[in-house]
C-alpha cells in the first residue's frame, strides 16, 4: 500500500517535470490556438470548398455536382454584388485615407488648443455598432420631407429624395455610415505613424526653404507608408466584407439589390434560400478576390521589394 | 524666425475652426439620437429622424417603457453582458497564453505558428458564416452563449498584440526565476501576468467593445427571443407595424452610454490597445 502511493507520487512528479520541461511546455502554451485553428478556421474552410462542389438540400441530401456552383455564379445578382462591393471598398479608401490623414496632420500640431478634445470626438462613433450607428442614419435617410437630410438639402431648395431606394444614394448613405465610424480610428494610427517621424527631417527641411505643403508630400506622405498601407489592408477585409451596415439599412432584402453585397448574397442563399453549396461557392471566390486584391495593393506599394 | 512662429499659429487658429465645426459635425449623431429618444417612436416612424424639437412633447416615457415596462431589453442587455464577458476573459486567458508562448520560446513550429497566426488575421469571418454554421449544429452549440464566444475566443489579433508586448519585457526576469528552480507556467502567472497589466488593461478594452458591438455571428448562432444580444433585439424592434418604436432610440443610446462612459474614462487603453496591435511592428 504504502510502497504504491509512493510509486504514484514519484510518477505525477515524472509527469509533471515533463509537461513542465522547456521542451513539452511551449506546445502546451500555444495549443489553444492550435486547437482553434483546426476547429474553427481549417476544418470549415476545407468544408467550405467541398460544399462549394456540391448541392446541398437540406443535410442529408448532398450530391456532388462539379463545377456548376461556380457556372451558376454567372448571373445579374452575382455581377451586382460584386460591384457593390467593389465600388464600396473603392469609395471607403477614397475618402477614408486622405480625409483623417490630413485631419491626422493638423492635430499633430502642438501649437493647436483642444486637439485631444478634438481627437476623442472624432473617435467616439467608432464606440457605437453598426446597427446603433444605422438605425440613427437610416430614420435620418428617412423618405419623409420632415427627415434630417432631407431637411438639410432643403435648406438649398432642393426636394426630398427617397434616399435608402436609389442606386446612387443608398450607396452614399453606406459610405456616410462607415466614414462616419472610422475616420477617428484611422486618425489614430495616422497619429501613431506620424509621432514616429524623426523631427530632424523636418527641420533640416526648414533650413532648405521647404514649405509645409513641400514638407507634407515629400516628408510625411512618404514616411506614413507602412501605416497607409496597413490601413489599406484593413479597409478592403472591411469593405469586401461588408453586410451589417447593409442590413441595418435593409434587412436582408433591398430594393433592386442596391444593398446587396457579396456576403449580403452569401447570407440570402445560404440562410434564406438554404442553398449552401451555391453560397460556399459565392464565399470561396470572395476569399479569392480579399486575398488578390491585397496582394496586388501590397505590390503597387512596393511592400515585397526589399530596399 | 518670429514670422514663421506667426504663421503656424495662425494656422493653428485655422484648423481650430476646422476642427470644431467637424466635431460637431461628427458628435451631432449623438444629440440627435439623445433627443430622439425622448419622443414617441410613431413621431419617428411617421416623420423620420427629424430636426424640429418640440421640447413640450418630450417625455421619459420610452425610458421607463424598456426599463420597466417591457422586460425584452433588458433581457439583451444581460444576454450582452454575459457574452461580452465570458469572450472577453476567454481570449484574454488563452491568447495571451499563445502570445506569451510564441514570444519566449524557441520550439519547432513556431515560425509555422506564427505565420498562421497572421494568415488568421488576414480572413474575414464572414467567409465562414455557413461551415461555421453547420459545425455549430453538429457540436450542439446553436443558440447558446458558449456558441457565440467559442469559434473566436482565441484571437489572432490579441495573440499579435500580447506576443509583441511580451517580447518587450526584459527576458533576466524569467532567467532569473528558472535558476530560482521556478517551474515554466508559474513563471508565467506570478511573474509575467503581473508586469502585463497595461496591455490586459487595453485588450480587455477592445475585445470588451467588439463583442459588445457584434452583430453578424450572434445573428446566426442565437435563435430563441430570450438569447439574443443588445444589436440583434434592436434590430428586431423594426418591424413594419411599428408597434414597438419608442424602444428604438432609447435602446439604442442606452446601449452606448456605458461604452462612452468607460471610453471617457480610458482613453489611453483604447488607443493604445488600437495602434500597438496594428503598427508597432
């Protein structure tokens, strides 16, 4: 008896001395991860190009059927969602990374009063959700002559517009949304970028007779590369995988599609229409396009070249 | 000399109108929402998100409907805290476990490890919705909590985040403890758990605010009325008949106010918990 309790003891020591060695103990530190990726990102992505190959009805019913998701991604819904979210990604860069850079550089101004005030209000929208966020410009997008842009473009005598049913204005009213959400937190890492610029340069420039316009495109622009370029990458995961801005707007069905983004469609025929193999098909070239239109921003930027 | 210091001050008058008639631009949402939310949400439906305040009219009314009237939002606001809370102490525990795994040691795989981790980052969720999806039925973890949390608990973002914060403590400390005979994960919980304060401070923070906001994944995993969250019972309020619009507006400024609160409160952790991940590389 006694000789055995021993015997374990010593053994639970061996077993922990092992797990507790330099050599057992990272695995164990990152298994979480490891475990996560298996489960949750490589198994469905692996499931996802399957179903992508398959019809599925119900769970029960699944045939496998070739190429023909992909074939049957020829079609007037397809070809709107893509541009949809092709013209929202373009819109958002457009304004998202000049507008808070050059707000960015006029707060980097120590001589200006107030900038952190002024910094914290720019940030404070990106405090709320996207369906709080929505609901306060969808009644302000409001049909009625009484609702607040309609009110506004009033004040220049123009007539109400039925904002949220028009191609072009409810694509503004989905720009208006995510600008409002993000330039504060774009301003934030233009600000990190910018406090990282070796003051020298600017004075060396100042000794050149450089003006500050000079100073902003040849110093600064340059020099906030690696942020404009991570706050690119960013922008278009953000954009390309735009819906619940879409929904906030629409729910999940807009008139004329106008509303319809990519994963808008993967979640109409995956959860609405219960076609999973035809919106698997749908999210695999969308992971595609993410993956190809960063590598191909990434390579315009010079991001590869090693200097 | 005195002409240049001059010149920028006048500038800095400049943009400090600028940037004020911006402010108010961008803070104006949140008066017209705190307004709104005093009136009766049929004035909404029939009118939209109007300028007009008619101050007579206003009444606490919609307040006291979701606070004590219909239980439904309170309801989500506690559906909202558990799974903020349980997400956020989740990633918090294991990914900075993973990070502090992935900036110490040397082990074979790691720079595999790491790489996925990036590649993780580089994927929206969104692609996943339905495998996800049906993984979720099959584990039996629709319409539950631990649902909502489980698939993301592990954040690539926050294992970034905590691997480079801990590549920057000074590594004597752990050599030190090692010879002392102090065994790897005590290490880790008595000594660099504490000196990891700031960042648990500005992931707690970021990862607090995005589950709070979360609104696609939940929408797929939660189904019963009394499981759904904050944004998704909100969205839930606009139907056609409008029957329920005074919840509208008070729900939703109620549902930033503590966000606000604790932003006001912690402006450093957020932001810091915002650009260290994304920049300091």
């Amino acid at each position: 008896m006694g000789f055995n309790r021993v015997n374990t003891k010593v053994k639970i020591k061996e077993i922990y001395s092992v797990i507790n060695s330099v050599k057992v103990v990272p695995y164990i530190f990152v298994l979480p991860f490891v475990i996560t990726f298996l489960v949750f990102f490589l198994y469905p992505i692996i499931s996802s190009v399957i179903m992508s190959f398959q019809n599925i009805e119900g769970f029960r019913d699944v045939t496998f059927i070739g190429w023909k998701n992909y074939r049957n991604l020829l079609n007037p819904h397809y070809y709107n969602a893509l541009r949809v979210s092709f013209l929202y990604t373009f819109l958002t860069i457009a304004i998202l990374i000049p507008f808070p850079l050059v707000l960015a550089a006029l707060l980097n101004n120590k001589l200006l009063r107030g900038r952190n005030i002024f910094r914290s209000s720019l940030f404070m929208p990106a405090l709320t959700s996207v369906i709080v966020a929505g609901m306060f410009f969808r009644f302000a997008f409001g049909t009625q002559p009484t609702a607040l842009f309609n009110q506004m473009i009033g004040v220049f005598g123009l007539s109400p517009i039925t904002w949220l049913q028009g191609r072009g204005t409810g694509m503004l009213a989905l720009v208006v949304l995510c600008v409002w959400r993000w330039t504060g937190v774009n301003i934030v890492y233009f600000l990190a970028g910018l406090q990282g610029i070796p003051q020298e340069l600017y004075e060396s420039a100042d000794i050149d007779g450089a003006n500050s316009l000079q100073k902003f495109f040849n110093i600064t622009i340059p020099s906030l590369k690696p942020v404009i370029i991570f706050v690119i990458t960013i922008s278009v995961f953000g954009g390309f995988s735009m819906f619940a801005e879409s929904f906030a707007y629409w729910t999940s069905r807009s008139p004329g599609d106008i509303g319809l983004t990519l994963v808008a469609y993967i979640y109409q025929t995956g959860f609405n229409n219960n076609n999973f193999g035809f919106a698997s098909a749908i999210g695999i070239t969308l992971l595609i396009i993410i993956m190809m239109v960063n590598v191909l921003q990434l390579n315009l930027f010079g991001f590869f070249k090693k200097d | 000399m005195r002409t240049k210091t001059k010149h920028s001050k006048s500038g800095s008058y400049s943009s400090f109108i600028i940037f004020t008639f911006i402010c108010i631009i961008f803070l104006a949402p949140f008066f017209f929402m705190l307004v709104t939310s005093f009136k009766p949400g049929q004035e909404m439906l029939s009118k939209g998100l109007t300028l007009k305040m008619n101050f007579d009219a206003m009444t606490l009314n919609n307040y006291k409907i979701i606070f004590f009237e219909d239980n439904r939002y309170l309801t989500w606001y506690k559906n909202s805290l558990i799974i903020t809370a349980l997400y956020t102490v989740l990633s918090l525990f294991f990914s900075s476990l993973v990070g502090y795994g992935l900036a110490v040691y040397n082990f074979k795989g790691k720079n595999l490890i790491f790489f996925i981790v990036l590649l993780v980052m580089m994927v929206p969720l969104e692609i996943l919705l339905l495998p996800l999806y049906r993984l979720m039925i099959t584990l039996n973890l629709m319409d539950t909590y631990l649902g909502v949390v489980l698939p993301f608990a592990v954040s690539p973002f926050a294992i970034f985040f905590f691997r480079q914060y801990i590549i920057g403590l000074p590594k004597e400390l752990i050599e030190a403890a090692r010879v002392d005979g102090c065994g790897e994960f005590r290490i880790f919980f008595k000594i660099i758990v504490p000196l990891m304060k700031p960042a648990f401070g500005a992931m707690t923070i970021l990862q607090a605010l995005t589950s709070w906001n979360a609104f696609v994944w939940p929408l797929i995993v939660l189904r019963s009325a009394d499981k759904l969250t904050l944004p998704i019972g909100l969205m839930s309020l606009l139907t056609p008949y409008g029957n329920s619009y005074d919840m509208i507006m008070p729900g939703a400024v109620m549902s930033v106010i503590p966000i606000a609160i604790i932003f006001l409160l912690n402006q450093r952790a957020f932001i810091e918990g915002l650009t260290a991940g994304g920049i300091k590389q």
